[in-house]
C-alpha cells in the first residue's frame, strides 16, 4: 500500500524525523533548605520543674506540719472530709462566693486542703522569679554595710592592739623611756584636736558611738496580694523569709505582708501567723501582717460608711481604696494568685476597672505576678459566639499590649508542682499535684 497525497500526486516519501533539540533527563528540585526556627524568648523558657528546683529550707513537709498545728482542730475532725467534698462542688458550679464568704468551718476546711500544695507551690515560683524581694538588692546593700562597719570595727581594734606591741618592740631595753614618749605625744596630739574642734571637746564625742546593726535603718519591703485570704501567699512568704533569717540572720530586711479578700479570713490568718511565730521565730518586727476584708470590684468606700461598718460590721463586704494602698505603702511585689477567673467570672469591666487602678498607681518597676489554674475551670467566654479562651491570653492582651504599662517578663501556659513522694502522707484528704499557668509581669 502506497501512501498518496489527496490531489493524487506521487506517493511521498517519509524520512526519519530529525530530532531539533535534545532530550534533557529530568531531575527532581533540591530539597528546600530547612530554616533554623528563631530561638525562643526569655519569657517562654520553662523554670526547673519542681522537683528539681530544692531543696529548700525549710522543705515542704516543714511548710505542711506548721500549717497542719495551726488548723489542728479542724483537719482532724470528722465533718472534715464531708466539708471538703461539699466545696469542691461549689467550685465546679463556680459558686465562688458561697465557698469564700461562707462561715469559718468551711473556710478552714477550705484552707486545710488547698492551701498546702498552693503555698508549696507559690513558694518555689516566687523563689526562681522574684526572690529578690526577698534576698536581693535591699538584703545585699544592707549586708555591705554592716560588713563594712564589722571590718572598721575590727580594723580598729587590731590597731589599738598593735600600738603597744610595737612600742615595746621599739622600745627593747629602755621600755620606760618609751612609754613616757609614747604618753607625752598622746597628750600632745588630744590637746591640739581639742583645740581643733574648738570646743575642748574630744573628737571622738562629736560623732556617734553607735556603730552596731541597730543604728543602720532596715529598708521595708512591702508585698500586696490581692485575693490572698486563705493563707497560702502568706505561708509561702513567711517559708521565704525563714530561709534568708537563716542564712543572713543579722542582714535582712523588714517586710509587710498586705492580704486583701472578701471573706472572714482573719481568725484562719492569726493562727497562721501565731504558729509562724512560734516555729520559725518570725516576730512583728521582721514581718508586720495585714488583712483587710473587702470587695476587690467594689466602689471604694466614702468617710459614711467606713464610720458605719466600725461601729457594726456589714454583712456585704465593702469595696477597698486600693489607690491609697498603692500610694501609702507601695509595693515590692503585687501577687494575684487563683483570683482572677473569679474576678473575671464576677464582672469584666470592674475586673478592668481594678487592672486600671493597678497601672495607674503601681510603681514603675512594680513586679507583679499572676498564677490561676490551667485546667479548663479557668477558660474566659469572649464575643457574640462565646467562643472560650484561656485567661492567660486574655491577660496578656490586657496588661502587655503596647501601651498598656506593663511588660511581660516571663510566663509559662501550663506547669506542675509535685510533692516529693511521701510528703502530705499524714492528711486526712490526698494532697493533689497542681497545674497551673502564671505570667509574671514589669511596669514600665
């Protein structure tokens, strides 16, 4: 068979096709080049988990016996456990006020179960991110100078030692001669720095002789937790003050502790401190504690009504001048621990209203520390859809955004504290591990 063309022309021929270009073989694209991620910030970086971050002095189980005599009657009754099993539903109904405005068994149960692994726990975040306020520059500026006194002190009394062994030494034979001279030019040296001064006084009584530790003023380091009635701040503070009166005992500060809170927490609060007095010897002199009942979202209160509520206590906890807080004694470090879901739960504008004082009146750099819990009891509701945020991003966008007046200095989303096996043994109820979240905050 022949091919034709369709005009009926002679039968073409078909050659080899020429090939025009050259076949190139296919080769894959190199892989991409995988890029370092960026390192992350200081403020991310985990703390030692807790485990590794003793041991402490005094340890935990110290921190639990002491707490465990102060509340001695009630966490080892009966209604105990009953007691304690009833709060827990409270607060998964998030019946806050019920729990906390409630009468004094209840707080006691309360503080008998959560506060031993709360005060644990807050002790040893405090320790890692603001132990300064409690060992740092103020301790430290204090002790260079009693060590510069004690050296003085010293120094003197190595030269008053050494006159006279040198002049015996000088002296070698004629001892006597040289104890005339040496007398003689005393008298000599006296009469002209008396008439030096010009009153014929001597020089040593126109300066102090006061020379101890109890003539250099102690600077005072004021603490303000806000939600701080149960007594764990208060425990973890005291913990932390008996380590630096150990270690530095005559080179410390002086602190105040300031509480805030709406329930009837002073009796639970007063058997704390007595058994912090008795056992670890922290008197009024090192530590002054102050609890103050009140509202933290209330108004604060006008001259009427604090005439009022002296004369008869009032029923509805009455709101809290915080400014004048803030300005008469103004802190070394604001604590907001397991607090601000409840506030946030009450009410969001007075809970800004109360973040807004906070700026306004906190000291430029005024630490201020903030731990809640990081299970979901603690997600926030947000927009017309409710959908659910965690509250460490709600306070971060609060307290952190640009101009707000604080900067974030370190934080952590979720972190455990454990006890070390063996520790809590002897409660009635388990001491559970907690998890928590926390954001420690600068103001700027």
């Amino acid at each position: 068979m022949t091919f034709r063309s369709r005009a009926g022309g002679p039968a073409k021929k078909r050659g080899a096709k020429k090939h025009t270009h050259t076949r190139k073989l296919h080769h894959p694209p190199p892989p991409p080049v995988e890029e370092q991620p960026p390192p992350p910030p200081p403020s991310s970086l985990p703390l030692p988990s807790s485990l590794e971050s003793g041991p402490f002095n005094p340890p935990d189980s110290e921190i639990l016996a002491l707490l465990h005599r102060a509340l001695h009657q009630t966490v080892s009754s009966d209604e105990f456990v009953p007691t304690v099993q009833r709060i827990k539903g409270l607060l998964y109904d998030k019946k806050w006020l019920e729990v906390f405005c409630g009468p004094e068994s209840v707080l006691e149960s309360y503080a008998g179960r959560w506060v031993p692994s709360r005060a644990c726990s807050f002790r040893e975040l405090m320790d890692k991110l603001v132990g300064e306020v409690f060992n740092g520059q103020g301790a430290s500026g204090l002790a260079e100078q009693m060590g510069n006194l004690a050296v003085d002190e010293d120094e003197s009394e190595e030269d008053d030692d050494e006159e006279p062994e040198e002049g015996e030494e000088e002296g070698g034979e004629g001892e006597g001669e040289g104890d005339a001279d040496s007398e003689e030019e005393r008298e000599a040296e006296d009469e002209d720095n008396n008439e030096a001064d010009g009153k014929g006084l001597p020089a040593s009584s126109q300066q102090p002789q006061s020379t101890s530790g109890d003539s250099i003023p102690r600077p005072t380091h004021h603490i303000l937790s806000l939600g701080g009635g149960a007594g764990s701040e208060l425990l973890a503070v005291t913990a932390l003050i008996r380590s630096v009166q150990i270690n530095r005992p005559h080179s410390h500060p002086k602190w105040t502790w300031t509480g805030i809170d709406i329930g009837n927490w002073h009796n639970v609060l007063k058997k704390m401190e007595d058994a912090v007095k008795i056992d670890w010897k922290i008197d009024s002199d090192m530590l002054e504690v102050e609890y103050i009942k009140g509202d933290l979202l209330a108004l604060p209160p006008t001259s009427s009504s604090t005439a009022t509520s002296t004369s008869e206590e009032s029923k509805t906890p009455s709101g809290i001048d915080l400014a004048n807080i803030l300005i008469t004694k103004p802190p070394k470090l604001i604590t907001l621990f397991f607090t601000l879901t409840e506030l946030l739960s009450q009410s969001r504008p007075k809970t800004l209203s109360l973040i807004k004082t906070l700026t306004e009146h906190s000291p430029p750099g005024t630490p201020f520390l903030i731990v809640d819990s990081a299970s979901d009891i603690s997600d926030f509701s947000l927009g017309p859809e409710g959908r659910k945020y965690p509250v460490y991003m709600v306070i971060d966008a609060l307290l952190s955004s640009k101009g707000r007046g604080w900067e974030k200095v370190r934080g952590e989303d979720s972190r455990w504290f454990r006890f070390d096996e063996g520790v809590g043994a002897g409660w009635k109820v388990k001491l559970e591990n907690t998890r928590y979240w926390y954001r420690l905050y600068r103001r700027i």
